[in-house]
C-alpha cells in the first residue's frame, strides 16, 4: 500500500541505457542517470567505431549456463559485436528468455567458435569441463586454449558495470587478433 514499484526487463544494450534513464526519473536523479548513460553510450560508440574497421571479426560462444546450456542474453550478443568478435549464436539474441537461448553441445561444436566466453551466474567457470566436452576437442577455440571467464557483475547484470564486461571481452578479442 502506497509503495511504487518499478519493474524492469531489459534484454538488449540499448534496452538496458534506456532502463538507466527510467530509473534514474523515477528516483528524482535524471541529471545523473544522463550522465552515466552518455558515458556508457561514448565508450561503445568509441569502441565500434575502433572495431568496425577490423577486416576479421573471430567466432565467439558466450556460455550463460552449463546444463544445459545457454547462450549469452542479447545485451552480451551486442558487447561481443561491440568488441570485436562475431557472437555465433547472434540468431538468438532477441530471444527474451533463458530457456529460449538453450543450444546443445552440437549446435556449438557446429558453429566452430574461435573464443569461448563464460560466465555461469555465481558459479565458478570450469574451463576444462568445457574443453573436455564430447566431440569438442575439434572446436577451434577448444584446441587454441581460447576459454575464458569474464566475472558475471561485468556481463550478466544489466547496468553500467556492462562497459566493465565490453573492456574485458574486447581484451580478449585483441590478444587473439595479436596472435
């Protein structure tokens, strides 16, 4: 009674700026939540416009969830396009819910990714669970020790910690343009 509730349900990059700006009204703080998001929008912009001329964008698979397992929410589809990389399950990112983003084993053996990203929601990432998949040991990002987690506060939570997780993945994606 008397007690306002603001819900939110972002899913893609731009989704999350615009919850900011929402939040931000809603607590009387519009200046700052201005600020914050015009922050965040110049480093992406900065950030596309260094990567946008890159000739080769590598494969990339962001692992959400290991059993089964899930592929990156879109907002994390749109950081790895941000940052580099080509996310090879970008045909599910507007695809809202978890259990529509589950992919097997196959699809990802299938899809070929050069870099694997994980975060596993508060559990530790298990990087040799995953390189000791079934049939993975031909997948180019398996066979280059290319499996990294990226801390789930700088990918999972949608907020301004995101340009945190885009520096990161974009880390990832130059040193293995470098090689």
């Amino acid at each position: 009674a008397g007690v306002t509730v603001l819900c939110t349900n972002q899913r893609r990059l731009d989704e999350v700026l615009a919850a900011i700006l929402m939040i931000g009204g809603a607590l009387g703080c519009e200046a700052a939540a201005r600020d914050v998001v015009a922050d965040m929008r110049d480093e992406v912009k900065q950030m596309h416009e260094y990567t946008s001329v890159w000739p080769d964008r590598p494969r990339v698979y962001f692992e959400e969830w290991m059993d089964p397992l899930i592929a990156g929410i879109g907002w994390v589809s749109d950081l790895i396009e941000v940052a580099g990389g080509r996310d090879v399950f970008a045909d599910l990112r507007d695809r809202r819910s978890a259990p529509e983003r589950i992919v097997t084993a196959a699809d990802v053996a299938a899809r070929d990714p050069e870099i694997i990203l994980a975060s596993w929601c508060g559990k530790p990432v298990d990087a040799a669970a995953i390189a000791g998949r079934p049939a993975w040991d031909t997948v180019a990002a398996v066979a280059a020790g290319e499996i990294h987690e990226i801390a789930g506060e700088d990918v999972l939570s949608p907020g301004p910690s995101l340009v945190h997780g885009l520096r990161r993945i974009h880390e990832i994606i130059q040193a293995f343009q470098a090689r």
